[in-house]
C-alpha cells in the first residue's frame, strides 16, 4: 500500500472533536456550491462536508471530528477505510478496473457469489447476480421471481422501504419524500399489516395470521410472485417482528408457490452480530438482497437465491455494465474476510451491550422513550409525546429532531427513521469503540436534559 492510501487512515484520531461552529465557514461555501448545482431532491441531513474518514470518525472540511453512528446508513459497517478494504481495492485498481462480467468475466465476482452462497441462510444450491445498488437488487428479485413463477404481484409490508426506483417507490410504505409526484408506479405490489409489536401488541401468530389473511382476501396467493420483507425494518424504525411471525410467512409463501425475498440491505453482512437478520428468526429465506455494508463503500450489491429460481431467467436477461465491478468484488472479498477475521459478528452484540444498557438508563429518566428496540449495531429508541397513552402513543418527531440537531453540534451523526420520523437509530460501525459510543451517548443524554429544561 502505498503512503497516499495510507496518510488519511493514519491522520484521523478516534476522537470527537469540535473546532468550528457546525457547519463550519468552509462546509458553508461547499454547501453554498452544491446548491447552485445540485438540485433539492438530493437532500442534505447535515450539511457537514468531509474531508477524511476512518473507522468510526468523519472529518469534515473545517476540522471537526464527528462521531458515525450512521455509517453512510449501514454501508461502512467495518469501518471508514478499513485498511483491508482499501489495500484490495487498491490492487485491484493496478490490474482491472472494468470489463463488463457478462463479456469477459473475472474471478472477483465468483468469489463474491461464492461467498454469498455460504454466508446466507440455506444448505441448497445457491446463485448469485451481482448488481450496483439496494434498489437494482429489489428489482431484480422481483423480476426472477415474477419470471420463476409466471406471476406478476408482490407482496410488501406496512412501514417497509425498499428504493427510489419506478417499482421499489411503488414497494414503500411512505410515499413522501420517496414517491410523491413521481407516478405512474410499477403496479401489481400490495400491501400488507406488518407485526410491530410495540404498536399492535400482536403475538407473532397472531401478526402473521393477520398479514396472511389480508393477502388471501385482497390479492389472493395465487397471484403472488413474491412476499419481500424485511427481517429488520430500516427507514420504518428498525421494527422488530414478533417471535414466529417470519417463519409463519415463510411456511405461507412455500404451502403456495410464493418466492419469499428477505432485504437484508440494511440488516444484512454482520450488522446484527449474524451474518443476515433472518438467521435471528429462523428463517431461510428463497432469496437474500444484499448491499450497503457488502463492498465497505464501494457499489456494489447481489440478489441471491435457490438455484431454481435464480436459474429461471434467460441468458442476458440479468446483469448491466457496471454490475459486479471488479474493484467493488475485491473490497466485498475483503470484507467477508475482515468480518471473520476480526470476529466482527461478536463486535456486534458488544455494540447492542452498550447501547442497550445506556439508552435504558436514559429510557427510566425520559418517558419520551417509548420503546428501545433493535439487534446487534441496529438499535433504535421511538419517541413520543409526554403522557402519551399505551392506546395512542403519539409520535414525537420535533425530540428526534431536536436531539439530532444538538447532537451534530456536538460532534456526533445520528439518524432519524420511521414512518412519523420519530425514531432514532444506531448504525455504529463495528469499529466503534465502548469509550467512542459512550462519548456519543454522554452527547445525547445532554441532549434530553435540553429538551427537558425547554
């Protein structure tokens, strides 16, 4: 590895540090550009322009050090630069940078697909389709499926997120900002009641007996290509279904000839200490989305599934130019061995630990905590309003934004999520520190003590 690569990696201190106001005078001419060029729709939760990052800390362009507990939304789960990943990109970079797989192929992607096939749910025979993005892989799912059956619906969740494509904008619970003013959707996708426990007190046999029944009456399983959840929600608030209700749609959609898909684009590549979510419930799902956390930054997302399945579609039927890049496989291998190698999977309950057991302190003395959920680096904490009913539990979605707010003043990225945008949530990299995450959570205690004395 050359000093070029290394110097930025080495620079950054594993520390929160604040020297400017945030934003900074130099983030604020960047900002000023962008908005010149670059249109509203990409929007911008913290107008904080980086400059270096690495394992848990961004840099921005004034010197500011930021504590990630966002990790570009689960994409830099080992970590900003992690020196693995960048030494493999790098030396991919000196021999191919791109050929196109489906001209002249390259071993990057087969080890990619190889190791899919071992890391997902399943014993079976398994292929795999490498893609660029979480929504291409949806789409492509969807479409071996629809393909595989000779069916054309699918079947959704309530609070679900799945793109910004024509037919994953169709697949969202919410429609503003994803999908509004955007239409016609891709049709045939129906929605169904997902199990959310704190809201619907339902058992898992009761949620998905709840979910089944609405899709037997309103679309009928016969003409259903595909059921896609998932395991973990993401943009819907990191919900976490009940015990039993994944495996009891999974049996619904194998009794009827149903691909069951499990997006675990968020969820997936050890951020909930497994491997993928469904390991968590039991589940094998027919097919597994991967993406973010897969390649630690570069593009690079597959659709993986039974060999059946995955065998349905016609030869040119699936790929694209940039699909399965070959310095994007290269930082993936790295990845699937970085996670084993540095144990990263038990990085990921430490992370819960610490997590966990703070935001429960803060639950006892904040009762806008409504609810503390999540697996592994995937925790959340829902808001409401003060004396909010167990009926009605209202959102509070002006504390999450407050507490977002002051925590970026102070050195720390966290997100908001969930349907009413009332949810804060985790996604650390497993590189994060105990001293690291409690500095943040110190940040945002300070933060509810704010609220309170408004």
């Amino acid at each position: 590895m050359t000093d070029t690569i290394e110097a930025p990696v080495a620079a950054v201190t594993q520390e929160r540090k604040i020297v400017t106001a945030v934003p900074g005078p130099r983030s604020q001419e960047l900002h000023a550009r962008r908005l010149a060029v670059v249109p509203p729709g990409v929007g911008a939760a913290l107008p904080i322009y980086v400059a270096k990052a690495a394992g848990a800390i961004l840099v921005d362009v004034d010197g500011n050090q930021f504590i990630d507990l966002g990790a570009g939304i689960g994409v830099t789960t080992v970590g900003h630069a992690e020196e693995h990943v960048v030494a493999a990109a790098a030396a991919q970079l000196q021999d191919v940078i791109h050929t196109l797989f489906t001209v002249t192929p390259y071993e990057e992607y087969v080890r990619v697909a190889e190791l899919l096939a071992e890391k997902t749910p399943g014993d079976f025979a398994k292929r795999t389709v490498l893609v660029n993005s979480g929504a291409e892989a949806v789409e492509n799912g969807v479409k071996i499926a629809r393909k595989h059956t000779g069916r054309s619906g699918v079947a959704v969740l309530d609070h679900a997120y799945h793109g910004r494509t024509n037919l994953t904008m169709a697949m969202n619970y919410k429609a503003m900002p994803y999908g509004a003013g955007f239409g016609p959707l891709g049709g045939s996708v129906h929605r169904a009641p997902n199990s959310y426990p704190y809201h619907d007190g339902l058992s898992g046999a009761e949620a998905a007996a709840r979910t089944i029944g609405y899709l037997e009456k309103t679309v009928g399983a016969a003409d259903l290509a595909c059921l896609v959840v998932e395991p973990i929600q993401g943009e819907g608030g990191f919900v976490v279904p009940a015990e039993g209700y994944l495996p009891a749609l999974q049996e619904w959609c194998t009794e009827n000839g149903i691909v069951f898909i499990a997006d675990e684009i968020q969820s997936g590549m050890a951020r909930t200490g497994r491997w993928f979510a469904s390991e968590h419930f039991g589940l094998v799902p027919d097919m597994v989305l991967s993406a973010k956390g897969i390649a630690g930054g570069l593009p690079l997302a597959g659709v993986t599934g039974r060999a059946e399945i995955m065998d349905s579609a016609q030869p040119g039927g699936l790929g694209g130019t940039f699909g399965g890049n070959p310095v994007a496989a290269a930082a993936a291998i790295a990845v699937f061995e970085q996670i084993d190698a540095g144990n990263l999977l038990a990085e990921a309950d430490r992370i819960e630990r610490v997590l966990k057991s703070r935001l429960g302190a803060l639950q006892e003395r904040h009762e806008i905590i409504g609810d503390i959920r999540g697996i592994g680096a995937m925790v959340a904490i829902e808001l409401v309003k003060p004396g909010t009913s167990e009926t009605t539990r209202e959102p509070n979605p002006d504390a999450v934004n407050a507490l977002v707010a002051h925590a970026a003043a102070h050195g720390v990225l966290i997100l908001n999520a969930g349907t009413y945008g009332n949810v804060l949530r985790f996604l650390p990299s497993l590189a994060a520190t105990d001293a690291l995450l409690n500095d943040a959570l110190d940040v945002l205690e300070e933060g509810f003590a704010a609220l309170d004395r408004a």
